[in-house]
C-alpha cells in the first residue's frame, strides 16, 4: 500500500473513536425489537417508527434506544423528542 494511504487509513482510525465528528441527517433502521420488528426513521431531525406507540406519544422505546446508540452523532433538534428528555431526567436520578 502506497504511504499516503497508510496515513488515510491511519487517520480514519482515529476518527473511528470520535463520533461527535459526524452527524447523522437521515436513516432508515430495522430494529428487532422484544415483540417484534419496527423500521425506524430519521429525516430532517424528524423521527418515525411504525409501532403502535410512536403514534400516540410522538416517541418509543426503538427511537430513544436508536437515539441513546447514536447521541454524538446527532443534532440538538434530532435529540428532542419528549422521550428523549425523560431519559436524560432518569440518569440524573
Ligand atoms: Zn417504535
């Protein structure tokens, strides 16, 4: 391998161990939830799931975990969701 992508390699490396690097706009999941599988999505700092929660409450236990996996990497408008600040209320606790 040429040295010059030794150093890319190298660089992406350390880049791998610092998320808050990278925000995510937008993606599309498939979680395998306890009860079954949801496809959750992120678009526009906006979060969707098809499970049955996230349309009464706006939020669910797929989009907070999601949420919790990826939180360097995400905006401060795609953290607030009404779930998501109970969470943070909860570690406080
Ligand atoms: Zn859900």
């Amino acid at each position: 391998m040429h040295s010059s992508m030794i150093g890319k390699v190298e660089k992406a490396m350390r880049y791998a161990h610092e998320p808050d690097r990278v925000k995510v706009g937008r993606l599309t999941a498939s979680f395998s939830g306890d009860n079954g599988t949801h496809t959750v999505s992120l678009d526009a700092d906006t979060w969707h799931c098809d499970c049955h929660l996230f349309e009464s409450a706006g939020g669910c236990s797929h989009t907070l975990a999601i949420q919790k996996m990826l939180d360097p990497m995400l905006s401060d408008a795609a953290k607030d969701t009404p779930l998501y600040g109970r969470s943070e209320a909860a570690a406080l606790a």
